[in-house]
C-alpha cells in the first residue's frame, strides 16, 4: 500500500512530502522530478510566482545511493520566495525587517469560491491567512513530486501518463475521445496550453486574455491519459477498492477541480446502451503481451469495467474552476466588522488548467502505482516485476485465439 502526506504552507520555508510503500531497489531519477515540478509551473495564464519558483526537490530519507530502500521516502521542496515573503511581511506590518516581523496583517474578508469562510469556520480562525497559506494550490507541487516517483515506478511495469487541455472557457475540442495516446505524446512540452489543436489553443489563449483584461479569471477541462495499463488493478468486491471511485476522489482533491469523468463521463447519461458499452471482439491478430488479446473497437468505458482495468488506456477527464482571486474581487463580508467589503486580493494566476493536468498526472500515477504495489506485490522492484511478468503471460496465454 502506498500513502503520503505533505506538510509546509504556501508562505513557509519549505514543503515535505512523506512516501511510503515504494519497494526497495527502485531507481530514483531527481531529473525527472524535476521536470514534473517545471511542468507543473508552465502554461499560459500563470501568475508572477511561477517566474520566482524554480522548484526542485531533495531527498531527505528513503533514499541510497540513487535507489529506494523500501523505508519511506521524505522530499524537500523549498520556497524560494520565503525572503521575499519576509521583506513584504515586515513591511506590511509596519516593521523593520530587523525588528523580526514575521506576520502579515490578518485577512478578514473571505474570497466566495475560495476554503476561506469554510476553513475559518471549521478551524476557529479569526485570521483567514491560516487557512488560505495551506489550502493554497502550492501544496501540490508536493504531489508532483511523489508522483514523479510513482511514475518511476509504473515505468518499469511498462505504463506511461500524458495529459492535455480540453477546453478553456467556451472554446473545447468537439471529441476528446478521438485523441490518441501517441497524438498527445507528440504536444512540445513547452507549448502554452498543450492542446493537441493548435487553431484552438490561439483561441483558448484569447480567452485567458479576455478575462485577464478583465480582471477576470477562466476555468476549463484537462484528459489524463494512461498508456498500457496492466489489466486486472483495483477491484469490484467492496466499494472502497474500485479504482474508478479511488481515481475520481485523487483527481477531485486537486483544488478547484469540481467534477471528474471517466471515458465518456457525463456524456453517456444522454446515450443509449448500444451506443455506450464497448463490444468485445476476437483479437484481430497476434497483440503486444501487456495487453489481453481481445479487440475493443471503441474505449467508451475509459479503460474502467466494474472498478477494474481492462487493459485499454485509462482516460480521466477533470473539469476545473476559475481560480476564486479575481483581481476585480467579488462582494464578500469583512468578519472583523460584519460589513460588505470586497473580497481580499492575493497573488494568482488568470487560468491554470494546464498545471491541473500535471498535478492530475501525480495523482493518477500515484493511484495505479498503489493498485499495482496492491496487485503484484513484493518488497523489492525486482520482485514486483517479476510477479507482473508472470500474470502478464498468464493473461495473455489465456486469450490466445484456439
């Protein structure tokens, strides 16, 4: 079983993500970790701490010698910014930086569509800044890196996770469906929005500039998708192990996500069955041993039958909100005083949609990665591969055509 958690606010020195459950002997490539934190920080709409951060992560424990002991694994991730956060704390306070002043005024007025009112509530807080440094989309930066090491881990089972944006605003891909796993490898990394669409990502990037100018924020939807997925994680025996249910609360978690689809999602209320359900064929010819030999015309289901994987891609889709910092804010109620006051203004972005996908490739990754330690077992990489390769020619033997 894997778990983690994370400590550290957005205004703190440092994040620290705890990992446990990684089996003993995993290679651990910090390139590749760093990469994911870069993603995560790119695409058009970003705010000004994007170009502060250059996150990087360490290991503090769990590691040796470039590989996983099986003990847990703790990563440190810096803020940068804590400097600049110091200077503008002492002199918001009106402080020397010498005088050690380390809290900014309090916030009281809460922004709508932000934890700031729930989170005050709940914890008894009369300063929101309590609650809006740790429900800050910071925090996920963390969840990047444990899941550029979850990736690292299904990678030597032969699976592999890509993401893209659907839709910014109004302006969406008509069937995101149609987009092919390798269609969406092939996006530049460094492309605004990474839409597989290139007349359509101008348009998106329109949009994110009409909101802007307007002080505005813009929302949309991202795809997650998973390439050679073993067949046979999660389960249908109780409601808890169905990998659809653990996959839509992972990706839900993310901040501002408000719904999660998988395969067609919400679509397949409006269809009728035939139109639905993906026929199972016999297999067209001889097929890769990752895969269970059967030919599925259509992938509607999005790789998830009953809880389980079926060996077709997994395909998630995650529709986000705009971000609740409107540069013109919203009426809110300043709670010092009870009276209508506008909501408070903090740094933001215009539109991060595409920084969702990257955490919701983390998520995914870490999700299939704790499914596969479930299915596979073993307390070393070797030993878990070695398990997979064995149910792998198992399955495939069963579906030879006779």
């Amino acid at each position: 079983m894997l778990r983690f958690l994370t400590a550290g606010e957005s205004h703190g020195k440092a994040l620290v993500a705890i990992l446990e459950g990684i089996p003993a002997g995993l290679p651990i490539d910090f390139a590749a970790i760093t990469t994911e934190l870069r993603r995560r920080q790119g695409g058009y709409g970003r705010g000004r701490r994007m170009a502060i951060e250059s996150d990087r992560a360490e290991a503090l424990a769990g590691i040796r010698r470039g590989l996983s002991t099986g003990g847990p694994i703790a990563l440190l991730i810096p803020n940068k910014d804590w400097d600049n956060w110091q200077r503008t704390m002492a002199v918001e306070a009106d402080l020397s930086p010498d005088a050690g002043g380390t809290d900014r005024p309090p916030v009281t007025r809460p922004r709508p569509g932000h934890a700031d009112l729930s989170g005050s509530i709940k914890y008894g807080h009369d300063d929101i800044r309590n609650v809006l440094e740790r429900a800050s989309a910071r925090e996920t930066a963390a969840r990047v890196a444990v899941g550029a090491i979850a990736r690292q881990l299904l990678g030597q089972l032969g699976t592999h996770i890509v993401s893209h944006v659907i839709s910014i605003g109004s302006v969406s891909l008509p069937d995101s469906l149609a987009i092919s796993y390798d269609q969406v490898r092939r996006i530049a990394v460094d492309g605004p929005l990474h839409c597989v669409d290139g007349e359509l990502e101008l348009q998106m990037i329109a949009e994110i500039d009409r909101a802007r100018d307007a002080g505005d924020t813009m929302g949309g939807s991202f795809e997650v998708i998973a390439h050679d997925v073993p067949p046979g994680l999660g389960s249908y025996v109780q409601w808890d192990r169905k990998l659809d249910g653990r996959l839509g609360q992972a990706v839900m978690s993310i901040p501002a996500i408000k719904a999660v689809g998988i395969g067609r999602g919400a679509e397949v209320a409006a269809l009728p069955g035939s139109r639905v359900h993906d026929e199972i064929l016999p297999p067209a010819g001889t097929g890769p041993a990752t895969a269970v030999a059967v030919t599925r015309p259509t992938n509607n289901a999005g790789g998830l039958e009953g809880g389980v994987t079926n060996g077709q891609d997994l395909r998630i889709t995650g529709y986000m909100k705009p971000i609740a910092t409107l540069m013109k804010p919203l009426r809110s109620v300043d709670l010092a005083t009870m009276t209508e006051s506008p909501a408070a203004i903090e740094r933001s972005d215009v539109c991060a949609v595409p920084a969702a996908a990257v955490v919701a490739e983390a998520m995914v990754a870490f999700v299939l990665a704790d499914a596969a330690v479930e299915k596979f077992g073993g307390d070393s990489v070797d030993e878990l591969v070695a398990n997979w390769r064995a149910f792998r020619d198992r399955t495939s033997a069963r579906f030879t055509r006779r």
